[in-house]
C-alpha cells in the first residue's frame, strides 16, 4: 500500500528526475568554438530555437513508466568581448524561454504536466589566458595569418539565477530556484583549417529552501567534460562533431538523498555558415544517452541566427 508519505517519496523523486532534463537543456550545453576570440568594440546578438524530445527513464520502484518530453526553447544571447590587461575577456548572458509537456503513467494512470514561461537566465565571465591577445578586427586577422598554428588556454566562471517561472506550490517548475556557479577550463589547438577544443566544468548548486511547500532540496555537484573537433572549409564556413559526458547532480530533499545522480553522454554536430557580412547561421544536432537505469534519452535539433554590429 502506498501511503502518503510513499507517494510524497515517489513524487519527489520523479520530479528530481524530470528536473534534471531541464539542467541538461541549459546546463549542460555542448559549445563549439566556444573560446574563439572576438574583435574588441564588438557586440554579437544571437537568437536561437531548439526542438527536444525523447524519454525519462525511472526507477521502476517509482512506479512511472512511458514517460515521454517535447520542449520547444527560444534562447536569446549577448556577447560583448573586452580585454582584462592584454588578455581577451568577454561577458555573455543568455535568456531561455521555454514550452515543455510531459507525458507518462504514474501509479498506472495516465498523467501530464505543460509549462510555458521563462527559465533561469545565465550570465558567464571568459578569459582567455593565452593565445591571441585582445585586438581589434584587422590585428586579430593579422595575429592569425601570422600564427597559422596556435593554441589557447582560457577559464570562465558562469553563474545562472534564480529568475525563472517557479511556483512553491508545484512539483514541476521552468525554473531551478537556485544559484548554479559553474567554472570551466578549456583548452583549444588551432592548426590551420583544423581545431580541438576541451572543456571541462564542475556545476555547485545552492539551496532552494522553497522547494514543494517549504521542504529544503539541493544539488550535489555536476562534473562535466566536451571535446570538438572543428573543420573550416573557408571563412566563416564551418562545421563541429562532438562528444559530452557529464556526472553527479543527485538531489537530496530535507537531507535524504535521493540516489538519482545522472551519468549522460552526448554526442553533437553543428555546421556554421554566413548570411550577410555580418550575420551567420548554425545548424546542430544533439543526442543525449543515459549510462544508467535512470535518466534521459534526448534528441535536439535546433538553429541559431547571430550578427556581429
């Protein structure tokens, strides 16, 4: 028999693990070309769509089955670079809204869950610690005929707030409620036409004290890592193959942990390529597996449109 206190269990559960997918979607992101500089007194503008959709796989003892997701996000961003000394820095906030529907058996009986709304923002500090030093437009195209093979070793700190649609009353929210600081390292070797990029990150999640009418949830930490590899076929055509892993992140509810840590790997293609001088288009592909019995299934395609003014 399942009793209040069980199903309150189950419920959180499930919940913790629906909430993962929307860490995934904006916390885990794969990110080619991601520490190329940018011409300083520039500003970047970018607005992109994703289609998600795919499966969250439970516990069985939690007695959810077929669970499926369709979210459909809208993400503007704005990058403007500038420089720390002689080091190319840059500063980017990015705002996602998003149309989310769940769909599954709980306890046998179908069930559903729809959001619209908001989720948290992101807003992330970048400096790159070597390579080419900040320059405006024509030095870094001189900088970069001048050093055909070069490499760049930059870190960042990324903080995402809790400004997102969230309502205590809710299981199922848009928004975390929550501080995430999420500091990377990454590591970029450019030979001529070619390049490889390494990221790796680590994601600590403060307290959300508001979390199902007043329980106290937290996150324990996310390490990730992503490698690319990126081809230019001539200027400003492009095109990425990646690969993500990323681990941990197991909710604990009122200090019980909950044993839903995560362990996904992802895989990702991307192909860039210019509209007018100063505007270009990227086109990407992702798909998210989970390495254990619960977790995500995902597939995400999307398109991105930026201009550089």
């Amino acid at each position: 028999m399942i009793t209040r206190k069980n199903n309150f269990i189950i419920k959180t559960s499930i919940v913790c693990a629906i909430l993962c997918f929307v860490n995934f979607s904006f916390g885990q992101d794969i990110e080619p070309r991601r520490w190329n500089p940018l011409p300083l007194k520039t500003n970047v503008l970018a607005v992109g769509y994703a289609n998600t959709s795919g499966d969250i796989l439970f516990d069985p003892l939690l007695q959810a089955e077929d669970v499926t997701v369709k979210v459909n996000s809208i993400v503007a961003s704005y990058i403007r670079p500038f420089k720390i000394g002689n080091k190319a820095a840059r500063f980017d906030v990015v705002i996602p809204f998003v149309n989310a529907t769940w769909k599954g058996l709980l306890n046998g009986v179908p069930a559903s869950a729809r959001r619209d709304g908001f989720s948290d923002p992101r807003i992330r500090l970048s400096v790159n610690l070597t390579g080419a030093p900040a320059s405006t437009g024509k030095e870094l195209q001189e900088y970069l005929v001048s050093h055909p093979v070069n490499t760049t070793i930059g870190v960042s700190l990324a903080v995402t707030l809790p400004l997102g649609q969230y309502f205590e009353e809710k299981l199922i929210n848009l928004g975390q409620n929550q501080f995430v600081f999420r500091p990377q390292v990454g590591f970029v070797h450019n030979w001529r036409k070619w390049s490889y990029e390494l990221t790796g990150s680590v994601s600590f999640f403060s307290k959300n004290p508001n979390f199902s009418s007043g329980q106290d949830k937290t996150l324990d930490p996310v390490f990730a890592l992503q490698t690319h590899l990126i081809k230019t076929f001539k200027p400003r055509y492009w095109a990425s193959v990646s690969l993500a892993y990323g681990l941990g992140g197991q909710s604990v509810v009122n200090r019980q942990p909950n044993n839903d840590d995560r362990g996904d790997v992802q895989y990702g293609l991307a192909f860039g390529f210019p509209l007018l001088k100063k505007q270009g288009m990227k086109v990407f592909y992702i798909h998210s597996e989970t390495v254990k019995d619960v977790g995500s299934n995902l597939n995400v395609l999307g398109l991105g449109w930026s201009v550089l003014f």
